[in-house]
C-alpha cells in the first residue's frame, strides 16, 4: 500500500487519522479536499477496516471515478474496487435494484430521464384538461421535484405558497405519481426518496444496508438537500461513523434545493462532531485569496475560515470599465491574446465566467473575430440529442421488456405505421387483456385482428420489432459469456433496426445528417470505452449514461480553447486566468435576487465561486451600458466590489473597439518577431 502521509499539511493529516465518530472536514476552495478524502479511506484500509465496509458519495460519476483512481493508486485496485465509490443517486438505484418490490414495484424497473418526465407531465395536463398555454410542464416538473425533495406535498411547500401553478402542481402530482407506477418506473428524485421511504417503512432492509456500510464519506456536504440529509440519517444512525467535507461559502445551489443549514448545522444533528478546518490554498495567490475572504466575510451566516496560499502575493485583482457589452467582449478577447504571449499560456488556460447563458453571445463573437478557439460548456447535452435519445431508447426497451416508456418511444422510429391513434389501440388492448405493453405487441403481432382496423403493413412492422428485440436481448445477455463486445452487438443491432438508415431519409441536409449519424455511431463508441474502462454491462452503461448527463467527454479538439461557462458550471475547475464578466447590479447579484439577503448571500457565495477559480490572474469587467431586447439602459458597477480590498484593486478603463484591434495586431507581430528570432538561433 502507497500510503505517505507526510504529503499531507498538519490539518489534512488530523481528518485522514480520524477514524471513529462523527467529523466535519471544513475544506476551503482549493485545499486539497480529494486528497483528504482518498487518503482517508486508504488510512482505514490501512487500519484494518475491510474496503467493502467504506461508502463514499459524491455528487457527479465524474468526482467518484477520480476518487476510484486516486484511491487505487494508494490501495492498490483490488483494493479500491471493492470500496462503494458512488453518487447519491446511483447509490439509491442499486438499493432500489435489489429491494424495490418491498414498495410493490416489480424488478427491473425503468428510470425516466427529464424528457420521459415532462411526457408524463403533458399526458396528465391533458386528462385533466388544463389550459396547456398557462401551465408550463416543465415549472410543474419543477415543483413537483421540490416537493418530492421536501418529502411533502406541493401544496405543502412553503416558499411556493403565493405560485399560482402549485395548484396545478398538486393536481398533476396525484396523476403523474400514478403514472409512474402503472409504467413501473421512476424519476431521478425517487432514487432518493424512494429508499428513505423504504428504510422507514422496514427495517430489515434498513438495517441491511446500515451494517453494509459501518464508514460513511460525503462529498460537497454543503450541496445535500433535506431528502439526502435523511438518507444519510438511516444510514449511520446506529454508528454515526461519518465523515462530511465541504464548504459552506460555496454552497451555490439553492435553487435546486440544496439546504446550506446541512453544513451549518452538521455539530448540533451529531454530538461529539470533531470540525477541522482546511484552509491552506494550493490553487490561487493571496491577492485572490484575501480578495475573496473579504467578500464573503459579508456573509452573516458562515463557518468563518481564512484561505492562504504559500504561492506569493501574485498580481493585483483588475477591474475593468467598459462602455457596452461589446466593447467588454473584445477587450477580453484581446486581453487573452496580449496574456496567452506575454505568459506563455494556451487558450485552455483562460476562461471567461457569466451569471447567466445569454451573457456568452457577444463572447462567442468576439472570440471568432479575433479567431480565438472556444468551447461553450452548457450547451446541448449529447445525450438529450434526439437521434442519441431514440438509440438509447432501443438499448433500453431491448433490455427491459418491460420499459413502456422507451417503447412508445422507438415503436414507430423509424415509421411503422403505427401513429398515436394506432399506439393508443394498443395501450386500450393491454389494459383490458391486463397485459404488459411488449407483450400487447407480440399478440398483435402473432394475431392482427386484436386491434380493429390494423393494416397488414404495420401488423409486419410491428412483428419484426418484436422479434428484433427478443433476439438481441438474447444477445446482450450472451455477449459477456462468449466474449463479444457489447460495441459489436450493438453494432448489429443498430443496423437491424434501420436507425441510419431513417436519419440519411429525414435529414435533407448531408452535413447535418453525416453528424446525426455520427452521433448515434459515438453512442457505440461511449459504450466499448465504458465496457474496456468498467468491466461493465449494457444494463451499468445505460443507467450510467441516465445518472450522470457528462459522461460522454469533450472532443479533444474543444478541450484546446478558451472554456466559457456560467458560474454554476465553473464549480470544481481551476484555471490561470479567469475573466469574471458581468460584474454589475442586475447580474452580479442577479435581478431575481437582489433584494432578499438570504439570496443576497448565496449570490455573494456565487462571486466567491468566480473568483476562487483564479490561479494566476483575475480580471472582473463591467459595462456602463447594455442592450437587452433591443433597449439600452444604463448599469451600475455590482455592489460586490465595494466589498473587496480597494488596495488589491487595479481600476481601469477598456480602450476604444479600433485600438483592442490594433492590440490584436501588435500582439502578431511580437508573435512573428520571437518566432523569427527563435528561426535564426537555431
């Protein structure tokens, strides 16, 4: 075992040697809360504690497999393979794999990714025969996961109280649950609710999974909401051997539920909690560091912690006035120019940080003016693409028989025919025959007459289909005996069911559909990577790729540019320059909330985000005006900034839009010059 822990500071090394009782690991922005976390777990290896008896959560599969990694470089594999690595969610999906009948579900049930759910929303406004133009399906969605979260009712939230469409919300609610049941499937939000409803209702099960993990590790604490915080409950409170890091100036997502109070009131739900704080920054320089201490010491309601870094002073903050929206984007894309030659850097060392998407347009532009490579991140996920959604619905139905779901979806990708009046025929006959919704199709298949009015074309269609997944799910299921790549069957499969063939017919433009396809040919891609990486089966791709959207990585080639992204998006990164742009009232706090003081806080916790992803340098831009919907209105400088130390503060002016292109040109010709230079040396 590779375990040195004297890598480790004075306050790492007393959280990893905690082993017994509750702990609360304080970890400021950048110091070094992974490696914390990793080296824990190899300590209690080392200690003797059996690997399969240590549960780690986090909150993204991307976090999990660099722990996985970090851990078995320290352990060893076999020993890192057999700790439980996961994320809440997949955590819940494996206890409801193998206890969910004990709610009167049957195995295996199907999990509705956003789009099935919205589905599901839509169908139940329509029985109700709600007004679709006044109610949004998707703000239902919205608050029917807050009050799935709050272990409550719509109606019993109190902060949507005074929304008109909670009462829309209750009524979809009763219909969407039981649509749910009858499609014996659930939602992201069930894979936690669902197991601390089963740990309530019996506690065999409970007690099963308690003793299953006697160390229990969470990531980004300060991220859990009320439904996570009683999951955690269940889980140790027979031997409260927990251990929590995280940070409560970083708390961002309260608008997805999280519940800052979990951190701050870690001490007073566990007596005897040892608290130690990480707060030696391996990331920024002080000037950065002191910077963002004395914002976010505005915060009444904090752990008070102070970040230094050994890194040096470093260079002053700059603040940077401009006089619109465009002269703000092309002083920053010919700063990065000036800063990528003058600093030796690459454009995927520089990233521009936003409150909100809009803000990237005059970016985007700039940026290919100036011919800057860039990657938007929070664009279209490549899985919520709908060619990649069809194929993956395939996998799924060709899995699970069962999947209702994901068979509507594909039963008529590519056209068989079968329209909704047909599909809804269908539907009418399994319910009365008291049938699944495949095997309505294989009678109908094997007897058109079932279904008044079938034509005999689609009546084929729809025995081919059948027969089609019957086959390959035989083959999936074999594949792993024999030793054929999932790839390769999925291969065969893709090319049975005509799915290229329907996107080069439907796409008129060849460009778009060569890229439709190739999408649908990186599913197969993702898959091989996932079952030469994890050893793993379709059934672990297919819940993986449901669990966590990020999971097919960016090209290569977008890796190389300058990243811009929101804020929310820049949690976890770290770059040597950031642009933090926007720094105005209406943005920075955001408009929505400037006027609470609890959302005025988490908007400060927001900027102390941007502003902790500096390594090197930070530059934050305003503009005195800016053009929304075709008016301009004056803008005021973010009240944040008055809240940083003036004396680290570089104040300035951006120049003219024509002199930032003579800087563009200038910055060529030092470029060429050195180049030259470099020629004629050698």
């Amino acid at each position: 075992m590779d375990l040195q822990l004297d890598v480790l500071n004075p306050q790492q090394r007393q959280a990893v040697e905690h082993i017994g009782g509750p702990l609360l690991i304080l970890a400021g922005a950048g110091s070094g809360k992974t490696r914390v976390i990793t080296h824990r777990i190899g300590y209690l290896i080392k200690k003797g504690i059996a690997p399969g008896d240590i549960l780690a959560v986090s909150f993204t599969n991307k976090a999990a497999d660099e722990m996985q990694e970090r851990v078995a470089g320290l352990t060893g594999a076999d020993r890192a393979s057999k700790v439980y690595l996961s994320t809440f969610h997949s955590l819940g999906a494996d206890i409801l794999r193998q206890d969910i009948e004990h709610l009167g579900y049957k195995r295996p049930y199907t999990i509705l990714d956003g789009a099935d759910q919205q589905s599901v929303v839509k169908d139940a406004i329509d029985e109700l025969n709600l007004d679709p133009d006044a109610v949004d399906p998707r703000r239902i969605l919205h608050i029917i996961g807050r009050a799935k979260m709050g272990f409550c009712e719509p109606e019993q939230l109190e902060e949507l109280r005074f929304d008109p469409m909670t009462q829309f919300a209750q009524k979809v609610f009763r219909r969407y649950r039981s649509a749910l049941r009858g499609l014996n499937a659930v939602d992201f939000n069930d894979l936690i609710c669902l197991p601390v409803k089963l740990f309530q209702q019996n506690e065999e099960v409970r007690q099963k999974w308690a003793s299953k993990f006697r160390f229990v590790m969470v990531d980004e604490y300060q991220d859990t909401n009320q439904i996570q915080l009683l999951f955690l409950d269940e889980l140790v409170k027979d031997h409260k051997n927990i251990c929590v890091v995280g940070d409560d100036d970083q708390s961002i997502y309260g608008f997805r539920g999280a519940v800052a109070e979990n951190i701050l009131q870690f001490e007073n739900r566990f007596d005897d909690t040892r608290v130690i704080k990480l707060e030696q920054n391996y990331r920024s320089t002080n000037t950065i560091l002191e910077t963002a201490n004395a914002l976010i010491a505005h915060n009444p309601m904090r752990k008070p912690k102070e970040l230094w870094s050994a890194q040096g002073e470093g260079e002053p903050i700059e603040w940077v006035g401009c006089a619109n929206e465009r002269e703000e984007a092309e002083y920053v894309a010919a700063e990065i120019e000036r800063l990528k030659f003058n600093m030796g850097l690459n454009y995927r060392d520089f990233a521009i940080l936003y409150r909100v998407n809009p803000q990237s347009r005059p970016f985007e532009e700039a940026l290919r003016s100036f011919r800057i490579p860039y990657t938007l991140i929070g664009g279209t996920e490549f899985f919520d693409r709908k060619e990649v959604k069809d194929f993956v619905a395939y996998l799924k139905a060709c899995l699970n028989p069962n999947d209702e779901v994901n068979l509507r979806r594909i039963v008529n990708v590519p056209p068989r025919g079968i329209g909704p009046t047909l599909l809804e025929r269908i539907s009418d006959f399994a319910s009365e025959q008291n049938l699944s919704f495949f095997n309505a199709l294989e009678q109908v298949a094997d007897d058109p007459s079932h279904i008044h009015r079938l034509g005999p074309t689609a009546g084929r269609h729809i025995g081919e289909l059948v027969e089609t997944l019957a086959e390959f799910r035989q083959r999936f299921q074999q594949a792993r005996e024999s030793g054929t790549p999932l790839a390769e069957v999925g291969r065969s499969f893709l090319k049975d069911i005509k799915l290229i063939d329907h996107l080069r017919n439907v796409e008129k433009n060849p460009r778009r559909a060569r890229r439709r396809i190739e999408n649908v040919e990186n599913v197969l891609g993702s898959l091989a990577t996932f079952e030469e990486s994890e050893g793993g089966t379709l059934r672990g791709y297919l819940e993986r790729i449901t669990l966590d959207r990020s999971y097919n990585d960016e090209d290569e080639e977008q890796q190389h540019g300058v990243k811009l992204l929101t804020l929310h998006s820049s949690k976890g990164l770290e770059f040597p320059v950031v642009f933090f742009v926007g720094m105005e009232e209406g943005y920075m706090p955001h408009e929505r909330n400037a006027n609470d003081p609890e959302d005025v806080a988490e908007e400060r916790r927001l900027a102390y985000v941007g502003i902790t992803r500096a390594k090197r340098k930070l530059c934050m831009t305003w503009a005195r005006e800016r053009t929304r919907y075709g008016t301009t209105y004056e803008c005021e400088p973010s009240r944040f900034i008055e809240e940083m130390p003036a004396e680290l503060i570089d104040e300035r002016a951006a120049s003219g839009s024509a002199s930032l292109r003579d800087k563009k040109d200038e910055q060529n010709e030092k470029y060429l010059a050195a180049l030259k230079s470099a020629i004629f040396e050698e």
